[in-house]
C-alpha cells in the first residue's frame, strides 16, 4: 500500500466522523451529512483505486 492510499484510509473515516459530528451539533441536515458521506466513499474510493 502506497503512502497516498494510506493517506486515504486514514482520512475518509476522520471526513465521515466530522460530518457526524456536525449532524449532531445541529450544524448539518440529514441529507448533507449523507451527500458528504457518499461523496467521500466515492472519492476516496476512485482515488485508491487509480493510485
């Protein structure tokens, strides 16, 4: 596994738990925290799989 990938695995959950966190807090809605969610997995999905 490559430095990047690590990079990866180590902050897409750190992304996921911030959004959960603001869902919490009342910062975010639902709907953001599942796009920010999804969109994170897709990302940094693609981007492993490239690297």
């Amino acid at each position: 596994m490559s430095d990047a990938q690590t990079g990866l695995t180590l902050a897409t959950p750190i992304i996921i738990g911030f959004a959960i966190a603001l869902y919490r807090m009342g910062v975010l809605q639902r709907t953001g925290v599942a796009l920010a969610v999804f969109s994170s997995l897709v990302i940094a999905t693609s981007l492993f799989l490239t690297q």
